[in-house]
C-alpha cells in the first residue's frame, strides 16, 4: 500500500516537475547564465564536458547524466568545488582506461589461457562496475575486455551511479560482490532531498542512505581475496589476501574515533553548499564531502595527464593537476611522521635510530601488491663524499640492493646491502616470488607500516596478516609492552671507517607505485595492451615520491676528547650505579639505550656530573649525553 502511495506520489511529481522546470529549455538556459559568473578554468573544463559519457543502461548512467546539476556548486569563498570536476580525474574515475590495470589482466590471461573468460570478468567487477553489473543483471555468464572497450558506460569506471546505488546489504560483502539496487535509487548523504527535477532528468531517485558514509560501502571493493592456482592453473583450495584495506582500517584506532575512509578520502567541509544547480530557490546542504579520492597514485596520474588521448581519457590536464596536488599533499603532509635520534658514534660506527610512524587509516603503503615504500640512508662527510649510502637506485629505478628473490625486513641496517623496504610479496605455492595475481597462494612478506592500534589479537588480523621477518622484529608495531604503535623503529649502525670530522645524516623515506622489477614477468608476455603499456611506462616519469626527509649532524667524539673535555663514566662495568662526569661541560639530557635501542632512562640535568642508578639492569647499555651546547657523545657501559 505505502509503495503504490509513493509511486503515484512520485508520478504527480514528475508531471508536476516536467511543467515547473519546462525541461530541457530552462535548464540549459540557467546553465550558461551560471556559467559566465565563474572562473575561466571552470568555464574551460565545462566547455569538453560533453566528453563524458551520457546515455544509460539498465542499472546505470553515464557520468555525463549529472554534470547538468552537479557540477557548478562553489564553497563559502566562492572556489569551485563540482563534483564531476574533482571525480573525473582521480584513479577510480580512470580504472577502466588504466594501462596498467589492462596490462595485467591480458598478463593474467596469458598465463593461464584457459581461465580467460572467467578472469576478465572478474577483473572487470571493480574496476569497470557498469558494464559488469549490467551485464550480469541481464543474466550474462561473463563480460569480456573486448565488450568492456566498446561500452562508453563501463569505461566511466566506479562513477556516480556506482557508488550511490550500492545498497545497505552490500556492507560487509568484498571482492567486488555489490549489490546494486534496482529500484532506481541514488542514496546520499541527507535526509529529505527534493527529488523532482533529479527524477524528471534522470530518471533516478535521491534519497537518504546513511550507509554512503559507512566505511563498508568503500571496503566492498577495497577488500580483494582471490582463489590460488598453481602453476598449471588448477585450484589450490585455498584463498589469498591480495588487498584488505578495510580490513586493517578495521583494525586500527580509527573506526572508535569515527574516522572512515571517506573523513580522510572524501574530506567534508562545514560550508553551507547548494548542491544542485537547480532549482534556483533550493537550500544549502551542510556538511559537504569533497569527491577527491587521492590515495597514492601519482606514478600513474602523470602517465593519465600527459596521454589524454591515446588513452580515451575524459578529464583534462588542469583536472590531474589539481587531483595531483591533493595526492601531494595527502603523501607528504599526512601520510607519516619520521623522527632520528643519535644514539652514539665510535671511530668505525655512527648509530642512530629511526621512527616511522603510519599517519594513514590502514597500512603503509596499502592496496595493489605492488606499492612499496622505502628507506634511503645518505651518510655524507664534511667534503660533502658519500661515505655510506643505503636504498640507492640503478639508473633503471630499481633497488641496487634489494635481494635476488626478496628483501627481508630489516630491524638492524649495518650495511649498504641491506635495505629496508615496506611492502608485501606475494609467493605461490611452490614457495616462489610471485607477480601472477591468480597464483598468490601465501605473502612471503608482509612488513607494511600497520595503522596505530593495529593488534595481532584484533578479530581482523586474519585478513590483514603481518608476514616474514618484521613479526620477531621487537619495534614493529610494538614499544615495550605496548602493541598497536602503528610505527616502525630501526637501528641503523653504519660503518664510517675512522671519518674524523661531522657527518651528515640524510633519511629519505619514499613511495614507489610499481618497480621496474615487479614488471619483468609481464614484459615477457605481448599482447596489444601490455605492448602499450610498456611503451608508456619505459617513458613515464620513475622517480619514486618522496615522503618525507630528515637530517642530522653527527659531530665528532674526538672535538670533545681534544679539547679536554673527556666524558667519564665509572665504574665500568658497574654493579649498578654510575657516575657520569664531564669535567666542567654542562649537561641538558643523558640518555640510556639497552643494546637493541631502546630507551631505558631518560634524564634531563643541567649540572656537569650525574649519578645514575642501573640496578635491576645487566649487559651492555649506551649512555648518550647531550650537552648544553648540542653537542653528542655516547659511550658503553656494561651492567654485571
Ligand atoms: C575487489 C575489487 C577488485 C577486483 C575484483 C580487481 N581489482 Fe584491481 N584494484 C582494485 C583496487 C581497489 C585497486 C587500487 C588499489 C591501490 O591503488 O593500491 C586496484 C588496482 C589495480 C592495479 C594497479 C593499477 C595502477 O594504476 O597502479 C592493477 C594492475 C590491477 N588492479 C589489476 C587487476 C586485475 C588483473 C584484476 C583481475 C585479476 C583485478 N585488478 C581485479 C580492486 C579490484
Ligand atoms: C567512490 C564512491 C563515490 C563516487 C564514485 C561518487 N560519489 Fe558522490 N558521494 C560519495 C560519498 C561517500 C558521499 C558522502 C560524502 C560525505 O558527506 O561524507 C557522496 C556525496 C555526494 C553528494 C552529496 C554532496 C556531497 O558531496 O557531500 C552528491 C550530490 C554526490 N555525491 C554526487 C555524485 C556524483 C554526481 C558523482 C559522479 C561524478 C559521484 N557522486 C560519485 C561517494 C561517491
Ligand atoms: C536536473 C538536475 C539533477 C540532475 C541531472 C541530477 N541530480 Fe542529483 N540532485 C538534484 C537535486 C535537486 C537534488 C536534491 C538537492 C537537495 O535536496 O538539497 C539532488 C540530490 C542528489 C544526491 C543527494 C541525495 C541525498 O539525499 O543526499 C545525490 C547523491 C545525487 N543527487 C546524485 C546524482 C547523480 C548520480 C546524478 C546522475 C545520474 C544526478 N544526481 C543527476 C538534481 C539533479
Ligand atoms: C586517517 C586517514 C585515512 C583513513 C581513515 C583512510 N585512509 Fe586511505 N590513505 C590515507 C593516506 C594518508 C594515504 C596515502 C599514504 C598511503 O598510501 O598509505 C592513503 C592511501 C590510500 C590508498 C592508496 C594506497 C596505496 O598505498 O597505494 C587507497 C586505495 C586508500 N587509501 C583507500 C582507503 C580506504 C578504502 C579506506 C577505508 C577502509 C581508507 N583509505 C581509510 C589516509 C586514510
Ligand atoms: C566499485 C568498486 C569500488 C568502490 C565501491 C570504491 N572503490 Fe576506490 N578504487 C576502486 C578501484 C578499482 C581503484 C583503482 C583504480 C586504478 O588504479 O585503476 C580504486 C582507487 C581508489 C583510490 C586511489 C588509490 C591510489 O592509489 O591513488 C582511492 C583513494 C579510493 N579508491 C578510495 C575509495 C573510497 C574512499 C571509497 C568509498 C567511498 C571507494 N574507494 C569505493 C574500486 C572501488
């Protein structure tokens, strides 16, 4: 009864709307008066906005359907914040047309020829929602690449109707398995839209769906578990983790805290903004979610923006810039925090420690397999020559350390051939390193940088495994007692070989989307679309992004020693107490480190003679002494 009601409802206000708006003439006429008040790059990108697509199928419209209304809304300062502007050049705007992604899945089916049908269309679930839902809602088995590359709608990729039609029971599903509605509806975020000219333009219902700010409706498709093959392509029986970043936001501090992927991804302004274009007398909405989507992809946005055309895109240059700088700032302004400490020097050794601490709500890096971030370790002397370096590239942008199989995680870097990189390695059931999806079976290693409060005990940890070295690592994850730091500390001890004056100490933490390596299997293979993609990525841009970078200046045990200034410490060993005693420099803090780094006591003085009490402790310890001047001396003390 209460649907007939709604329906009839409905159909009065359809007619009515049809009267009021006088469609298509009224609109049209609005647009360009709306249009002359903004801004020259506005007015630029709406003049090529016929090139998204329009036109429907059964489930969903093309982006191009919205762009009449949703397009023009500005924030309280008058700045233009459309959003088909700022979705159409983010990564889920441009999966269809990735070179890369199209790359691996023609890779995919080479390997496993036989699985061809099946694997495309599994491919294309997420990555091009239109033509497979539709397609499958009219009860086809599989939906092809060769489909997908002639159907404008699945090449708008994860677009409006995707997102704002998955319904309320998809929260909890993964891979990809949405479901979409069908009665029509594009759920939001308010209650009480006034619906009449949507429903007359588009055909298309706005209503309030609480679920599009629940961080389910993102984890559908950024949950990826697959079903392993071996190397003849028969089933393992088992399922493999390949993406789990919802898992690991479940994980984390963040959902008490009400911080979902769209607080961090969809970032919300308090501004009162009209959302629709029409009709004129409509109310502001308050909050407004901003259609970023910046995650991490710079490596290919540039590759997006600078081959507009080869690749069909739909957006223009100014729009990647501007997705760019967001992608920018979320890398090097939220992304981590990284901290050095000196924890002492002697004629062949500089020590110090560094922290990483995850910014993000979920790993570090996250998502496709082959993101990795890593650590560059410069130890420069006062010429200004590099005396130690650690984390260098070839001229081929890969890792001149980097093991023949895989790097293992590292809690101690002694050498220039170890390198710390954060990532996961993917095995097949043979044990082997692997860059076949459909043959991951198990993660060799998994030491990406956990969320803080990430625990192994979380009823989530089983999807969002740490795997490898990084597991006995007593500082992945852990300070003390304390599980869940969400950052990694490392010991660095680099040889220095009798270097007399200051060193410089250079850390640069950077993000790498996919290295020269991880592609060398698929390179093997040809087909038209891994052909293209070679091609652009031999003259892509490769430099990895930069994070974050940290320096110090280590000064010279001897300055202290030559001007007469020794650094006592007696006895040594010691049963418990010791003297620190400097001769007549004043002291700001001493610092104790057990043997693997970690602080033991802290203490803040500023007399030029301490005595500290280590009973209860027994080895080897360090005693760092920062004087009031800066300068550092460290020396060892062992506890019987
Ligand atoms: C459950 C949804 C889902 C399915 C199914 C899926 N993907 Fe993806 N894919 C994603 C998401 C989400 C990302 C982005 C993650 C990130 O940026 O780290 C992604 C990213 C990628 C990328 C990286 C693209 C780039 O520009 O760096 C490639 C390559 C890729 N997928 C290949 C595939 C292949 C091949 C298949 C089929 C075997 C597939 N995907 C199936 C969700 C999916
Ligand atoms: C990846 C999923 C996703 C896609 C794609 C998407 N949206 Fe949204 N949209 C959201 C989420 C999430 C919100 C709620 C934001 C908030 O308030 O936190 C939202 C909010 C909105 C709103 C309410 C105003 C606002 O921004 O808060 C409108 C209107 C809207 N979307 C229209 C569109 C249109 C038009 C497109 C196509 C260009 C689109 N959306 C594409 C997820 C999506
Ligand atoms: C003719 C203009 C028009 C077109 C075209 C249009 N919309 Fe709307 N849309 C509106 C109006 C009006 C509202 C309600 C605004 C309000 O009440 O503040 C709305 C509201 C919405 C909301 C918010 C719903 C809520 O309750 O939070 C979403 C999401 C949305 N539209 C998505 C879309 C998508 C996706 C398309 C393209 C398929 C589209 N719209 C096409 C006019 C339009
Ligand atoms: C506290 C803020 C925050 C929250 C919450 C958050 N993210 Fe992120 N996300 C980031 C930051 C910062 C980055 C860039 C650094 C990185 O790659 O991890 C990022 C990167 C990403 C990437 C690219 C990953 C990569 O390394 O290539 C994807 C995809 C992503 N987020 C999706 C999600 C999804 C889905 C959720 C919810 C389950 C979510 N994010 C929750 C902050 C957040
Ligand atoms: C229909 C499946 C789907 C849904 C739903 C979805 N995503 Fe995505 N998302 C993808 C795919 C596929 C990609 C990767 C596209 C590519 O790289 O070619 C992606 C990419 C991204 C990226 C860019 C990652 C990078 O490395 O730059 C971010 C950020 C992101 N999604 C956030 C979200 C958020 C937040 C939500 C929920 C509001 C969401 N996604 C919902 C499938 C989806």
């Amino acid at each position: 009864m209460k649907i007939l009601i709604r329906q009839v409802y409905r159909r009065i206000l359809i007619t009515l709307t049809s009267v009021l708006f006088l469609f298509p003439s009224y609109s049209q006429t609005f647009t360009s008066d709306k249009l002359s008040g903004q801004q020259t790059n506005c007015l630029r990108s709406q003049s090529i906005n016929t090139d998204l697509p329009t036109g429907y199928n059964i489930l969903f419209a093309g982006s191009g359907e919205c762009l009449l209304c949703h397009n023009s809304m500005t924030d309280a300062g008058g700045k233009p914040i459309g959003i088909l502007n700022d979705w159409r050049s983010t990564m889920m705007a441009n999966s269809a047309k990735d070179p890369f992604w199209r790359a691996k899945v023609s890779h995919e089916t080479l390997v496993n020829p036989a699985h061809k049908e099946a694997l495309e269309d599994v491919c294309i679930r997420c990555h091009a929602p239109l033509g497979y839902f539709d397609a499958h809602h009219l009860g086809q088995e599989y939906y092809s690449i060769d489909e997908m590359v002639s159907d404008s709608l699945a090449l708008d990729g994860i677009s409006c109707t995707t997102c704002h039609q998955i319904t309320y029971e998809t929260l909890g599903s993964y891979s990809g398995n949405l479901l979409i509605g069908i009665s029509k509806q594009i759920w939001g975020p308010y209650t009480e839209p006034f619906a009449p000219p949507m429903i007359n333009q588009t055909g298309y219902t706005p209503a309030y769906g609480e679920h599009i700010r629940n961080a389910g409706l993102c984890g559908s498709c950024h949950t990826l578990i697959t079903n392993s093959v071996d190397e003849n392509g028969e089933p393992t029986g088992t399922v493999f983790v390949e993406q789990a970043i919802y898992h690991e936001w479940l994980n984390s501090v963040y959902p008490d805290m009400g911080i979902t992927c769209q607080a961090c991804h969809v970032p919300e302004i308090p501004d009162t903004v009209k959302i629709s274009l029409m009709p004129p007398w409509l109310d502001g909405r308050s909050p407004f979610g901003k259609h970023h989507f910046a995650g991490a992809n710079v490596f290919m946005q540039k590759i997006f923006s600078s081959n507009i055309e080869e690749l069909g895109i739909t957006a223009e240059s100014i729009h990647f810039d501007s997705t760019l700088s967001r992608i920018n700032s979320l890398l090097t302004e939220a992304s981590i925090d990284l901290a050095l400490t000196e924890m002492g020097r002697t004629d062949d050794t500089l020590s110090f420690q560094l922290s990483i601490q995850n910014l993000a709500g979920h790993k570090l890096p996250a998502g496709f397999p082959s993101r990795r971030v890593f650590l560059e370790l410069l130890l420069k002397n006062e010429e200004n020559d590099t005396i130690f370096h650690s984390g260098k590239l070839d001229g081929n942008f890969n890792l001149i350390a980097e093991d023949e199989d895989f790097e293992p995680h590292h809690e101690v870097i002694n050498s220039e051939a170890q390198v710390q990189i954060y990532e996961m390695v993917m095995g097949d059931i043979e044990g082997n390193v692997t860059t076949v999806l459909e043959r991951a079976y198990q993660h060799l290693k998994d030491n990406r940088i956990p969320p803080e409060g990430f625990a192994m005990t979380h009823s989530s940890y089983d999807t969002a495994e740490i795997a490898g070295l990084a597991l006995e690592d007593p500082n992945f994850n852990i300070e003390g007692e304390t599980e869940g730091t969400g950052s990694d500390i490392l010991f660095v001890h680099a040889p220095i070989s009798d270097e007399p004056g200051s060193i410089e100490v250079i850390v640069r933490v950077f993000y790498q989307t996919v290295s020269p390596r991880w592609l060398n299997d698929m390179f093997e293979y040809n087909s038209d679309e891994i052909d293209l993609w070679e091609a652009l990525y031999n003259e892509a841009e490769k430099l990895p992004l930069l994070l974050k970078e940290e320096t110090f200046i280590s000064l010279p045990t001897e300055t202290l020693e030559n001007t007469g200034e020794p650094l006592k410490i007696y006895p040594n060993p010691t049963l418990g107490k010791i003297r620190v005693d400097n001769a007549g420099s004043q002291m700001k803090e001493i610092v104790i480190y057990g043997i693997n780094g970690e602080k033991i006591k802290n203490i803040v003085t500023d007399k030029e003679h301490k005595t500290i009490d280590l009973t209860g402790y027994k080895g080897l310890y360090f005693v760092k002494v920062v004087f009031a001047d800066d300068r550092i001396l460290t020396k060892r003390v062992i506890v019987l």
